[in-house]
C-alpha cells in the first residue's frame, strides 16, 4: 500500500494506453499486450519487414517529430500513441526518411588502438561510491566502455550526455574514441532528496540524503531504491522533466520521493562537478 502512495503522488493525472506486445524491450507482457502512458512501438528487419518486436515504450521524450527511427544494422522502429495502434498491418510510413547515424570507432573495454568496436555511438560508464554528505566518488573499478546503436529502448536518443543515478556514471557520445575518458562534466543539482539501495517498502528511516536535478523512486517487486539523478550541461532537457521510465519514476520537489521520516534533515551540502 505505501508502494501504490508513493507512485501516486509521483505521477497525477495518469492515462495509460494498450498496445500489442511481443517481444519485450523493458515492457512486461501479459498476455500478448501492455500498457503503458507514452507510445506502443513496432520494430521491423528492413530488408524484409519482418516484425522483431511490438511493446510498450514508456519515456519522458516528446517523439512526435521522430516517429520512426533506424540503426545501421537495419532495424526500424516506429511509434503511435493511440490504443492497440501497433497492430500487425502497422507500417512505416511512406513518408518517412530514414538515415542511421554515421558508424564510428570507440574504444572497447580498455584504452588500446588496436582494441576497438564499431557503433553509432560510444559508451563509458563507472561505479560510483556515495557518502554521508550527499556527494559521490569515483570508485576503484575500472571504467566500462563498448559501443551502442541507436534504439528507442533508451529513454533518449541523445548522442552526447552523462548521468548520474548515485551508484553509476553512464555516459554517451558520438566521435571517434571518444570514450577514452569521462566525455563531460556532470554538475549536481540542488533538490534534496532521499538516498537508499535496495529497501523494503517503507524503510526509509535511517536513510540518507543526496543531491540531484531529479528525485527517483526505483520499484522491483518488493525491492524500492530511492536517489538522485543529475545530468551534464548540454544534455537533453527531457532528462531532467519528472515522469516515468520503465521501473523508473521522477519528481522534482525536496525529499519528493519518500515518506514523512522521523529522522532529521541533514544539512546536505554536496556541490561542484563528477568528472
């Protein structure tokens, strides 16, 4: 019950709609269908039009001047936004031009010329520790890099952005090798909100306090994460919009994503740049 509350006053005012669903991307299907409040989509084998997936795609981006998409290895992907618009006579439509990003070089896994992959755009991410004081370190990990093509299956399609869910860096960028180091700065914001990993529903007693443009709850089952999300300066705007993504949900208003605690509020003072 205190799970359903705090969804609630998360997201107002919701409208869902129902769509086709086979072959999940993020979506769970029941029965061949899902629901979801932003757009069903159909993915298609360009060279034959073979159906690889129809589900729900749940984000905070405004799609309607990018209704369709496709990556360079011929995969295309269309959105509407009506009830069971997905059918299976949904079809690109005719007057739609398609052109996939140009394929770069990044570095895969370790700083080495001679170890690279291919990809529309390259990826770097790192673990992140956080402390008592609403600020995050770099961990002693070795960073992840790799490369990805475009997909709606991310929140957003932006090519040059980098992210921080307390616990993790993700970064994304579109020149060659460009991962070899963290690409951009990633300022922290200044809502207050509530930290914790991995909780039971209604633990929030005791939890700590962290920083951020956006507030987050992550629901799993019975497992409820709460933190902050900041983003680079120059990322999409959409980023920072409250909403829904997937397991996901985001407010933007002090400590919006917990419960009344009988803990105090810190004094959280973490600033400056994650680079």
């Amino acid at each position: 019950m205190k799970t359903f509350l705090i969804l609630a006053m998360l997201i107002e005012d919701i409208v869902t709609i129902k769509c086709n669903c086979l072959g999940s991307m993020g979506e769970f299907c029941d029965n061949g269908f899902c629901e979801t409040t932003s757009y069903c989509m159909t993915s298609w084998v360009s060279i034959n039009g073979q159906i690889t997936a129809q589900d729900c795609l749940t984000t905070r981006t405004d799609l309607s001047d990018r209704q369709c998409q496709t990556n360079r290895k011929g995969l295309v992907s269309c959105v509407c936004s009506t009830d069971m618009c997905n059918v299976d006579t949904f079809s690109i439509p005719t007057d739609i031009v398609l052109t996939a990003p140009p394929t770069i070089k990044c570095y895969n896994k370790f700083v080495d010329d001679d170890n690279f992959c291919f990809g529309q755009f390259c990826r770097y991410s790192r673990q992140l520790v956080p402390n008592d004081f609403g600020d995050v370190q770099i961990s002693s990990f070795f960073p992840e890099r790799g490369c990805s093509d475009l997909e709606y299956n991310h929140d957003l399609a932006s090519m040059n952005v980098c992210y921080t869910n307390d616990e993790m860096i993700v970064c994304q960028c579109n020149t060659e090798f460009c991962n070899k180091d963290q690409p951009f700065d990633v300022p922290m914001g200044n809502l207050l909100c509530y930290y914790n990993s991995n909780g039971k529903p209604g633990n929030i007693p005791g939890m700590k306090y962290c920083r951020g443009h956006l507030c987050y709850v992550h629901t799993n089952y019975d497992i409820i994460s709460r933190g902050c999300i900041n983003v680079s300066d120059g990322g999409p705007e959409e980023l920072k919009k409250k909403g829904g993504y997937l397991l996901y949900r985001f407010c933007d208003e002090d400590l919006c994503n917990g419960e009344i605690t009988a803990d105090p509020v810190v004094n959280v003072e973490g600033s400056g740049n994650l680079s």
